[in-house]
C-alpha cells in the first residue's frame, strides 16, 4: 500500500497548494513561487456535531458606526480612515529601516498616556535595543509592556492572559508554530501565525499590528494570502537615506484607501508634516526653465508639486528618455503628442523628467505640468514661478477635465500662487476666486501661449 505523500508544494506569491513542483502557478501566474513544505495533519471536529447555521435577513441587521481610538496623530489617523477600529487586524508593510517599528513605538506611546493596555511582541530585536530606541522618543507610560518571544503558541497565551487592548507583532516573518515543521518566514508559518492573530484580534476585540517585510518588487513578504486576511493594508514608502515617508493604505475595510499620510524622520522619531504642499515645493528654484508647479489628489488631499523637465540635443542615434516619480510610459505618450500635434521636433532630444522630492504620482491632473515642462525646457523659457497649472492632457491635444478641481485652486492660493491655468470645461465649478487669476484652456497650444 503506498505510504501518504508528507510534504507538497506551496506558491509564495498565492499560497496556491500542489502536489508536485510547477515552474508556474496556475493561479497567479508567476513563475518558480513553489517552495515544498511539509503537510499538516487534517484538523477534525473535536465532538464530531457541526454548528448548525443559520441566515439571516439583510434588512434586520443593525449597523452602528465603529468604536474608534483616535492616536493623535492626524496623518496616520486619515490613512486608518479616522482612527483605529477595535477588533481589527492592520498589516505595516515597509522597506528596512523605513520607519515602520518607530511609528507603531510612537502609536504605543500615545495610546498608554491615553489609558490604553499595550503589549510589543518583537521576534527581531531584544529589550534593550528596543529601550534605546524609545529613549529617544520621550517617556512612555507603564502600560506598555515589552515580550522578545517568536513562539506563537507561547504569544497566543500571553495575549489571552493579559488581554490588552493593542498589540503589536514585530515581525510576522520572524513567528513560529512548533506544530509545523517548516522555517520561520515560509508560506505555512506566515498563514498559521496571521490565522491564529485573526481569530485572537475578532475574539476578543484587540487591535493588533502586524509588521510585515517586502520582497524586492516593493510587496509584503510571504503568500498574498496574507493581505486578504488582515483588514488594513499600509505601506510605509520613501527612501530611507531622505528625511520624508509617506504611509499609503492599500486596501482598509473601515475607510478610503486613497489617503496618505506624510511623515519627516527626525532625531526623536516621526514628525507629521502638517502642509505636504509647502514641504514639497521646498527649495524650488526661481526663473529656471523646465519647472513646473503642478497640483494632484490624494484621496480628499490636494498636493502641490514641482515638476522639472530637462530635454537637451542627443549625442546618439536613439535619444534617452527618463522619468522620475511618475510614470515612464506617459511621458513618452505626451511627447508624441507635442510631435504630432504642435509640430515640436523631439526625436532627436533625450527627455529627462522628475518629481522633485522624491514622491511618486500617477494622476492624469499632472499631464499639463509635464507637457509645459517640457515646453519650457525646450524652448528655454522659464515659467511664472506663481503659476500653478493641472489637467489631463489626450491624444489629440485636448486638454480635459480633472476631478475637484475648486479644492486645487484653494490650495494654490492658500501658498501665494496667483495664476492657475486648468481645463476650460473646469472653469465654472471654480467661479471667481479674490486674488486669483483663473485660465482656462480647451488644448495643450492654448496653454503654451499662456508661458
């Protein structure tokens, strides 16, 4: 009789399980994911007798608005969606050394002066490192208590015995079940040990913070499993030699996901940076060709931002095309558009456009800044430094509408800026603004001549 199979196969990208190696999941589609583990024994019922369940009618479902607990700390409170939920599971996702066991160190500081019952589970660093690193943060609250354990099933009794009311995982990738075999960091321990804090944070109504390491390719660690499990999704970006971060939901249960929070790395910690805008446009440079101030949404936020375009003669037969903070593919598309449409002759330019300050944007609202950039750099002719421009930017031309465009404009003026060329269609949900000089335009020509 043939002996059951004891190990298989599982996708690290996934968690998909088969029973033989694959060079590619067929799930996920990702090549050489599958890593082989050893099976865990089936988990029947204890009594043998199923709960027997019942439905029940949507219209007699009594919602209520979720309990809260306000951290003080405004960007970090927008990207939760206006506090944390009690009972729910946030994933901390980050490169190393980003900021992502100093913010949770400050959460927990903030939260015991406000009466709250912390534990700090770290796998990764002992007491003492941890110690010295709150020193330099200020005083913390004897309601904070510290455990350097990596054993789960020793960390699930700790937390049913003291039950506090936030606790935070130091790193997911570093906890271990003695119940499986596998290493610390494999797609079975990262789904016992998510699964076990799941149904501890549900049962019993504690907030838990995972901490979660990234791979290569900017994602946590581990099967993507992992993110479908927990309620909240942050990623902590930024480089981490420049003084700024910005903290991005990915996916939240209790509120938008189009929010972010920035954040300065000092001396003591994280400081919040209370107007992005300013901090962005720092140090601009005054009567420089090819910088542009442009304006994006993030979530209800709008941002000002620097957009600096440098387009020299190629000393080759293809010319060189960069871009930096915003999307490479895009920028090629509104250079064909400038070719083809107004005549510039670009295809013996290297192109080189930035975001200055290191922030990444995608918004189709930038388009017009990096088209007039690159007007600008081309033509050598600098930009009013108080002009602010933003719109989507088609393939005929045109230029069209954007969303919110009134909070943009506020915005603007709110930093000294006094002219705003935007889509003509947006002109009238503007309306008059004192001190402001509103232009509108239908296409890129339009806005050139406005320079």
């Amino acid at each position: 009789m043939a002996k059951a199979k004891k190990t298989v196969f599982f996708c690290q990208n996934c968690g998909h399980e088969e029973a033989k190696w694959l060079g590619q999941c067929p799930v996920c589609k990702e090549w050489n994911t599958f890593v082989e583990e050893k099976k865990l024994p089936e988990k029947g019922s204890e009594s043998g007798i199923r709960r027997k369940a019942e439905p029940i009618s949507l219209s007699r479902i009594e919602t209520k608005g979720e309990d809260r607990i306000r951290t003080e700390m405004e960007e970090l409170d927008r990207v939760l969606g206006g506090g944390i939920v009690k009972g729910s599971l946030v994933l901390v996702g980050g490169d190393p050394g980003i900021g992502k066991s100093t913010l949770l160190l400050q959460v927990c500081r903030i939260l015991g002066e406000k009466g709250e019952e912390i534990i700090y589970i770290s796998g990764e660093e002992s007491a003492r490192q941890i110690k010295l690193r709150a020193d330099r943060m200020g005083k913390f609250d004897d309601r904070l208590s510290l455990l350097c354990e990596t054993n789960l099933e020793t960390i699930e009794e700790v937390i049913r015995t003291k039950k506090p009311h936030i606790a935070v995982i130091d790193s997911i990738q570093t906890m271990y079940s003695e119940e499986i075999g596998s290493a610390p960091g494999s797609v079975s321990q990262v789904r016992e040990a998510t699964n076990t804090l799941m149904h501890l944070a549900k049962g019993m109504g504690i907030t838990i913070f995972i901490v979660g390491h990234v791979t290569k390719e900017g994602t946590v660690a581990g099967p993507r499993v992992l993110e479908h499990m927990v309620d909240t999704v942050l990623y902590f970006e930024g480089d981490r030699h420049a003084s700024y971060r910005i903290l991005r939901s990915v996916k939240n249960r209790f509120g938008s996901t189009n929010e972010i929070g920035v954040f300065e790395m000092r001396e003591n910690g994280l400081q919040e940076v209370k107007n992005p805008s300013e901090f962005m446009l720092n140090g601009r440079p005054e009567h420089a060709s090819g910088s542009v101030v442009a304006c994006s949404m993030e979530g209800t936020r709008p941002i000002l931002l620097e957009i600096q375009a440098l387009v020299c003669r190629t000393n080759f037969g293809m010319p060189r095309r960069t871009a930096a903070g915003t999307d490479y593919n895009r920028v090629n598309l509104l250079m064909a558009v400038l070719e083809k449409r107004l005549g510039m002759a670009l295809a013996d330019c290297d192109a080189y456009v930035n975001i200055a300050g290191g922030i990444r944007m995608n918004e189709p609202a930038i388009d017009l800044g990096i088209v007039l950039a690159l007007v600008s750099s081309y033509q050598n002719k600098p930009v009013d430094p108080y002009t602010i421009v933003f719109g989507e930017v088609g393939l005929s031309g045109e230029v069209r509408a954007v969303s919110m465009p009134k909070q943009r404009v506020m915005e603007a003026k709110k930093l000294g800026f006094h002219t705003c060329i935007l889509p003509g269609v947006s002109v009238e949900s503007v309306g008059e603004v004192s001190n402001m000089k509103i232009i509108g335009v239908k296409n890129v020509s339009e806005a050139i001549q406005h320079l």
